[in-house]
C-alpha cells in the first residue's frame, strides 16, 4: 500500500468555495472514496477529522474531507466568513455535499473516479449525510456518529425570540466569536419540513448504515440514534452505543492521541471494518 498523500482542492459552493483535502494512497487506480460531512460549527481539520481520514487512507480509500461553504471556515478552522455562516441552511449544506461528490466523480479532486462511495456525517453533518443517502444513488454505504434526528432543533420559544430579533445569537467556545445567525435557517425549516424530514429520509436509506452514538452524549440525546435505527428497520441498518462516550466520543481540538481502547479508537475501528465490508 502506497504512503498516503494529501491534495488540496477548491469547488464552488452554495455560500463560497468548499475547501477540500483528499487523501490517497495511489491517485491513478480506482479505488472506493469516503466522504466525510462536520457538523454545527466544525470544519475538516477539527479534531479527529484528520486522523481518521489518515487511517481511511491508509487502509485503501480516498479520503474527502472538506468545509462546508456556510461554515465559514479557512484550513486552519478560523471562521473569517462569518456572513456565510449567518446564512447556512440545511439546504445549503445538502447541496454542497452533492457537489463535492460530483467534483469526486468528475475527476476534479486529484484522483480517478472512485469505484463507490462512502458517506460519513457527524452530528448535523450526520443528518445531512442521512438526507443525501436517500436522494443521491451514487452513495452506496452510510456512517453517521451523533447524528441529530430532526432538523428543527429550538423550541417554539426561541424560534419566536429568534423571529421577534430577527437573528438567533451562536457562540463558539472555541473561537469566542458570537455570530448572529439570519432567519434563513428558521424560514427553510418551517416552510419544507418534509423535504427536510430525517425519519422519513432514515426510512428509505437502501445502503448498509452504521448508526453510532455516545450513550452519554451531551449535544444530541442517544434516543436520535435510536428513533433513526426504529425508522430504517432494515436488516442492514446497525446500531452501536458507546458506553459512557460523549459527542466527540473522547476527541477533542487539537487532537491528542487516545490511550488504547478509548472511545473514539472504538469508533474509529467500527468505521474502517463498516466501509471495508460494504464499499469495493
């Protein structure tokens, strides 16, 4: 097996540009890819992005990890576009995973087309990732990690202060920035929620999934696991609860090598032996 590689790569976004890394092991033959969606407030480089593409790399695939253009992030995870990320939608997002494939597909990303595709979703990204399985049938195998189950994620409550102000304050605790998000959000979530419909999405994903969730996950209740798990009902769906595992499974930013067996090393190894099993 060739010593992976990483290529750096730029596709137009729904928002600005998606920035794309690729790691490879051999660029010219074709190989199976795996694509790998952040979440709410990450980026390609947070945390355990890097080193699980490394591993997905060196175990033979081309591993596609990038940010989304509403991110607002640079390589080095800054959010210098703070207006993209104000007006990120779920929409946005889906659209700009069909075009990071599509550039996958057509040759745009440093490597030959792949011969199938794996997608992978943390958190938000995972409900995104659910929603692109079920409409895109070029992804032939689904991971998601902490993935939410519905998209409208505030109550009644702050969805009426958030109408009443006109923008819904975030805090990011890693960079201190406070960003106000617009109402686009809010707007797309109450005027399509079928479109935008997770369960109903989780109910029609055809390809081998592996759902895995923290059992004591702070961000997004385990019971989303569960609910999707219910709604795929498919012998080639999989549920995996990690005991006492949280959002991140252990990982944080910067990345620190995990002692053996620790959560995220779990997860990790579920994920490659998953992705190995399902995608040629």
């Amino acid at each position: 097996m060739a010593t992976p590689t990483r290529s750096r790569h730029v596709v137009a976004g729904t928002l600005g540009d998606i920035l794309v890394d690729v790691r490879a092991g051999g660029r010219d033959s074709p190989r199976p890819a795996v694509v790998v969606v952040h979440g709410f407030k990450g980026f390609k480089d947070w945390g355990m992005f890097p080193p699980l593409a490394e591993r997905l790399a060196r175990a033979g695939f081309s591993a596609v990890t990038f940010n989304l253009s509403g991110s607002g992030a640079d390589d080095a995870g800054a959010i210098v576009h703070a207006d993209r990320f104000a007006r990120n939608t779920y929409g946005a997002e889906l659209r700009d995973v069909g075009a990071v494939i599509d550039a996958l597909h057509d040759g745009r990303l440093g490597v030959v087309a792949p011969t199938a595709v794996g997608l992978l979703g943390h958190s938000r990204g995972g409900g995104i990732a659910v929603l692109q399985t079920a409409r895109d049938r070029r992804v032939a195998s689904l991971v998601t990690w902490a993935a939410i189950a519905d998209t409208m994620r505030w109550s009644a409550v702050e969805c009426a202060a958030w109408r009443a102000r006109g923008t819904l304050a975030i805090a990011n605790s890693r960079t201190g920035q406070v960003i106000d998000l617009t109402t686009d959000l809010l707007d797309e979530v109450e005027s399509a929620p079928a479109a935008l419909d997770i369960l109903a999405a989780a109910s029609t994903v055809a390809v081998p999934w592996l759902i895995v969730h923290g059992a004591a996950d702070e961000a997004v209740d385990p019971e989303d696991a569960r609910r999707m798990y219910v709604a795929s009902g498919r012998a080639g769906t999989e549920l995996l609860e990690v005991p006492g595992a949280g959002h991140t499974f252990g990982a944080a930013h910067p990345w620190v090598a995990p002692p053996p067996g620790a959560p995220i090393e779990r997860v990790f190894d579920a994920t490659l032996r998953w992705f190995a099993a399902s995608l040629r």
